[in-house]
C-alpha cells in the first residue's frame, strides 16, 4: 500500500485563521472557563473577517485587534479587520446548559502502533520535515511525504516562501539524516516564491481538517476544531476518542484501532461509542466518560491550550 500525507505551516493562510480563531478562544477561556465561543476567521488579500459567537460571564471586552496583531506580527492588516461577533443562540444554549452536546456529529479517533506518536507513519514523517524547515524559516509552506509498502520514504514534496530551491533541498537532506538513496525529493517544484500567506492565498478557519486530524488515511468526522469552546463535541469528543483508541491500542495490543463517538445536539448521551480494530467492534461506553461534560472534566479542557494546537495538528 503505497501511502502518502501533507503538512502545512503555520504560516499557510488556512492555519493563521486557524491560529487567529483559538489565540481569541484561549483568551475568552482566560476570562471565564465556562466561555461558550465559536470563532471563525477568514482572511487574503488585505482584509481579515472575524465572525461567530461569543458568551461570556464578565462584561470585560476582548482585544479582537490585539489578539489579531499577536498572530499575524503586523499591524497591516489591523485597519482592514472586520468583526461581526454576537452571543450564542440561546436555542443552542439551552441543550448545552443541561450537559448535551452542543450540536450532531460524528467524531473519529485513531491510534496506531507504527510509532511513538500513534500517528500514521507518513503523516508524522510529514509534520516533522514541516517543523524543521518551519524552525529555519518561518513562513508559508507545505510538505508532502510518500511512503512505499515497506514504509519507506520514496518521494519527497516540500514548497516554501523565501526559500531557495538550493536551500530547501539542503535542508530536506539533512532532516534525512543524508540517507537519500531511493527518494525523489521536489524542492519548489513550481519554482522559488516570495508572495506567501495572506497576500498569495485567502484563508479560512478548519479548512485543514485532515491535516488537523490524522492524514488522508484515517476518516475524519468533519467537525473543525479551532474557534470552538471544548462544549462543542466537534472538538472535545474528538479529543475523547483519540484518547480512547490510544488506550484501547495498548490494552488489547492492536496494530490499529479506529473510534467512534455520535451524538445528537441537547442529549448527553452518545448514539454510538464503539471502537474497532478493523475487523471486530466494541462498545466503550462503559468503560469510558463520553458524556460532553464528563470529556470536559476528565480531559481538564478548560484550560487556554488551544492555540498551540491550531499550529502543530492535534495529535502525536
């Protein structure tokens, strides 16, 4: 099975959306842990768009601007920003109030043994290169990672701003650790290039999904992570269910093991629990918290943590 997965810095548009969404949601959890926030972000070209909903128990107001200029490390954007930011429906609200999920959906975990992150192998090799380059230059940029039936390493893709194709190679040879042989390695295929972020692309909040998430080779449930409190199940859950495959994967010694957690919006209750190892499924619901607010208190999620996750993916 020949297999392949991508990686973007946090300087790809998608991810400073990302980015921006939970800088604004950590800060709201900073002012009150029970924050009810779902933060989108969209921004190219000059302009920067921030809109969702906001509740919080302080009437305290969020530096919108400041937490913007934190992100991007320019204020050139700060005059073009605009935002539409209202309080959660209270129709939502009241099912969340009583401990339900805040919305439908299904979430997806997943754990593997191919390493120490129990991450799909190219995936993890993928973010790795993304983080070396990312350390050197801090810019927009991607990498792509292909690996044979063996796991090897046979093609190599890695696209950066304000790197020079010469310096790029370099630096995928020496996150090789020189060991080439065999790997067709494409530095700035398209040529070296200079306009990058914002001012080349626009972006959006969760358009990353799969790379926020495990690769192309896990299924995702859909639901985007940044810009949302952890009473959204979109993310807390998903969180939950990563953590109960990883556990699932030690005790009953898996290779792989995939899990899945439904709800429907105001019931505390998951429709499904059940865990597979590609062959045979079973339920946790028993053995694990997967009531909304239970997922909260076990995972401790009511914390400002979200940001660091909005760069680096959430798992591994």
């Amino acid at each position: 099975m020949i297999r392949t997965a991508e990686f973007v810095s946090p300087g790809h548009p998608d991810k400073i959306c990302d980015r921006i969404s939970d800088k604004i949601l950590d800060y709201c959890i900073k002012l009150d842990p029970d924050a009810r926030v779902a933060v989108e972000t969209m921004g190219g070209h000059g302009s920067i768009y921030i809109s969702g909903e906001v509740t919080l128990d302080t009437k305290k107001e969020i530096p919108i601007l400041h937490l913007v200029e934190d992100v991007m490390v320019s204020k050139d954007y700060l005059n073009t920003t605009q935002v539409n930011i209202v309080q959660q429906s209270p129709e939502i609200a009241r099912g969340v109030d009583i401990g339900g999920a805040g919305d439908q959906g299904i979430m997806v975990g997943y754990a593997c043994d191919e390493n120490d992150e129990y991450v799909p192998e190219e995936y993890r090799l993928a973010r790795s290169l993304c983080r070396y380059i990312y350390e050197k230059f801090s810019y927009d940029g991607k990498t792509q990672i292909t690996l044979d039936k063996y796991k090897k390493i046979t093609h190599i893709v890695a696209s950066f701003q304000n790197v020079s194709k010469e310096e790029l190679e370099q630096l995928v040879v020496e996150w090789l650790d020189y060991k080439v042989d065999g790997i067709t390695i494409h530095c700035n295929p398209a040529g070296d290039w200079s306009q990058g972020g914002f001012d080349a692309d626009a972006g959006l909040t969760g358009r990353k999904l799969v790379v926020d998430n495990y690769g192309p080779r896990v299924p995702i449930g859909g639901g985007a992570y940044s810009g949302k409190d952890p009473s959204k199940v979109d993310r807390s859950a998903a969180y939950m269910a990563r953590h109960i495959a990883v556990k699932e994967l030690k005790k009953q010694g898996l290779r792989e093991c995939w899990v899945y957690l439904s709800y429907a919006i105001g019931e505390k209750e998951p429709l499904q629990a059940t865990c597979s190892d590609g062959h045979v499924n079973w339920d946790v619901s028993k053995k694990y918290p997967v009531y909304p607010n239970e997922i909260i208190d076990f995972l401790d999620l009511k914390k400002p943590i979200y940001y660091e996750t909005s760069q680096w993916g959430a798992y591994g």
